[in-house]
C-alpha cells in the first residue's frame, strides 16, 4: 500500500485519460479502494496482461511555437493515458530503478534519467580526466 501510496503522491496533476479518472480522485480514495487497485495491479503484474482500457489514449496535437497552424507537421501529438496504468508503470519503475541501481547495472558515466544526477556530473568527472577544455 506504500508503493501506491507514494506513487501516487509523486504524480503530477495531469489530464486524465479516456477513463476521465484523475490523480486527484484516486488520492481522495478510501483505503478500501486503494486496496482493490492495488489488488489490480497485483493481478496486472502476475498474469502479464494489462487491461485494454489502459491501451487507449485520447491524442491531442499541439502546435509548435512558431510554425504555421495549416501544416500538419507543425504539431506534435500528445497522448492522455489512463492514470491507473501510469500509476502502474511509476511502481515497476521504481522497483526497476532500485534493482538495477543496487546491482551497479547501469554505468557510472550514465547521467541521463537518473535521480540525482544530470549531464553536468558528466562534464565535472571529464574535466579533470580529459585537461582544459580549451
């Protein structure tokens, strides 16, 4: 229940997905409820097949700064996913995470999407071993 919990603490409050279901509703949920997702999620986990609701997406395209408005290309799609499938997704990441950085599976020199750290770690630990930069 902790594992949901923080998850769900740590979502943005986004656009709800077609389900209409938001972060916000499932945070004021009665720990009953909580239960039962997390019982889903359980199930979800175990029998490796995701509810097809969780596969739907509504797609809004959004302009891009500067470009024209008649033109295709000038967008980029974005897609609102149910939020109980991107609950389920923050969990197996963060226990992913946990095991690959407790098994030293992911390189020192990978700065990218990591907590804590950024590409500027990179640059720091190359100055010294590579000399001055000009």
């Amino acid at each position: 229940m902790t594992e949901l919990k923080k998850a769900l603490l740590q979502a943005h409050n986004t656009s709800p997905g077609p389900d209409g279901i938001t972060y916000t509703i499932l945070r004021h949920l009665h720990p009953n409820s909580l239960a039962n997702i997390l019982f889903l999620f359980n199930r979800v986990w175990k029998e490796h097949c995701f509810p097809s609701s969780w596969r739907e997406a509504i797609v809004i395209p959004i302009l891009k700064p500067g470009k024209v408005a008649t033109d295709p290309l000038s967008y980029r799609p974005i897609a609102l996913t149910s939020c109980f499938c991107k609950t389920f997704e923050r969990m197996v990441n963060t226990r992913l995470v946990y095991v690959l950085e407790k098994e030293k599976c992911i390189s020192s020199l990978q700065s990218g999407f990591r907590k804590g750290r950024s590409t500027l770690d990179n640059l720091v630990f190359r100055i010294p071993n590579q000399g001055c930069l000009c």
